[in-house]
C-alpha cells in the first residue's frame, strides 16, 4: 500500500489532534503539530502557517521530501538521508534550510560532504549547494571535482560572480599544473589527458609538496588574499 491513503493523508502524518494541515507539491496531506513544528523549526510561525487544520498551506516540495522533513520534527528515531538518492538528498538539505530545521542542515551537509564518492556523484549542484549556503571550506573541497567539467556546463548552473570565480579558479589549478610538472618529451607538443590533470589536481590540492604551495582555494578566487 502507498505511504498515502485513499484520501492522500499521509498516514504517518494524519494526527487526528494535529493543528496545521500542508499539501505537498504532488497533493499529499500532512497533518502536522505546531508544538513540534514551533520546537524543532525557526521558520514557524514566519511562513504563514495557520493552526486552522481546515486551511492547508501548500508547500512547493514533493512529498518524498516532506515526509522526511517532517519526521525530523518529532521524537521518534528520524530516517537517515545517507539512504536516500543523491539528488533527493540535496533537495531535503535546500528544504531543511528553508524551513531552518538545524539538526537536519547538519546531518544533510554530513552526508553531502563527508565522501569523495558521494560529492562525485553531482559535482556541479554540490558546489552550488556549497556556494549557496556560505560553506567556503566545502566550496573548496567540492570545485576540485569540477575542474574537468566543461565551461558551457557550468556557465548554465552558476550565477556570474561564481562562474567567474570558477573559470579563474580553474585556470590557475591548470597554470600551476603545467608549471610545477615536468612533461616528458613523448607529451611534448601535446595536450596532457584530462585524467591525468584531474589526478594532479586532487593530489595538489590535498598537500604540499617540495615547498610549493599547491592549495588553491575556490571560494575566495585564486587572486585574492
């Protein structure tokens, strides 16, 4: 049976005592308590919310969304959103910012941040979710994995200050590259393979080496102090 009834309730969120009614974007009813909501959420009461039950407010957010959002709001143990799908990840962590549920915010960047596997999987909206929220440290951390991605990729999916920030970021990891590297004669002449960059790249920005400063910081663009 689906997670909603018959009558698009829910029915893990379809208290009969519960005072605030919300629609998802997909039409699925949560009943909800504003004690939890008020305890657990600092959005509440500026979003609107009205304690008529009978007056929904609809929420812009899928109910794959909210019904993992919502659990955060009460006792019992919460689902941990290291299983969910990477995109649908990224969308609870923009939802808990929000609706600023905190306990949920940090839990998400977590798991957004904490694996070279995981920030792999969506390079481009991981930095952007990096940018967005004022992360610099994970801006740094996540723009290594885009600097093989091609300009007109990224041009679509970051505003002007930060694709400018990205394209100077990205060719100074380039210029240090073939600076601090010794190409043997058979590259002479050649252009490096971009796996072969991209390995540089990850390694450069993990260490220093042979006193040279391989740290390039993405967030505060490579020519700034």
């Amino acid at each position: 049976m689906s997670a909603a009834t018959q009558k698009n309730n829910h029915m893990d969120f379809n208290a009969a005592d519960a005072d605030i009614t919300i629609i998802s974007s997909d039409n699925v009813t949560f009943k909800i308590h504003s004690v939890n909501l008020s305890t657990h959420s600092n959005a509440f009461p500026t979003f609107g919310f009205s304690t008529d039950a009978s007056q929904p407010a609809r929420f812009e957010e899928h109910s794959d969304i909210l019904k993992v959002l919502f659990a955060w709001i009460y006792p019992d143990d919460p689902p941990d959103p290291q299983t969910l799908p990477y995109t649908t990840l990224l969308d609870l962590a923009h939802a808990a910012h929000k609706y600023r549920i905190g306990s949920l915010i940090l839990v998400c960047d977590i798991r957004i941040f904490e694996r070279e596997a995981v920030r792999q999987k969506e390079p481009i909206q991981t930095l952007k979710y990096a940018l967005l929220y004022a992360r610099e440290a994970k801006a740094d951390l996540c723009a290594r994995e885009t600097i093989m991605i091609p300009a007109i990729d990224m041009v679509g999916n970051l505003d002007t200050v930060d694709y400018i920030e990205w394209t100077l970021y990205k060719e100074h990891c380039l210029d240090l590259y073939f600076k601090h590297t010794v190409p043997s004669p058979s590259r002479q002449g050649k252009q490096v393979p971009y796996p072969e960059v991209q390995k540089w790249i990850k390694k450069m920005a993990d260490a220093r080496f042979a006193g040279i400063d391989y740290t390039v910081p993405f967030a505060r663009g490579p020519n700034r102090t």
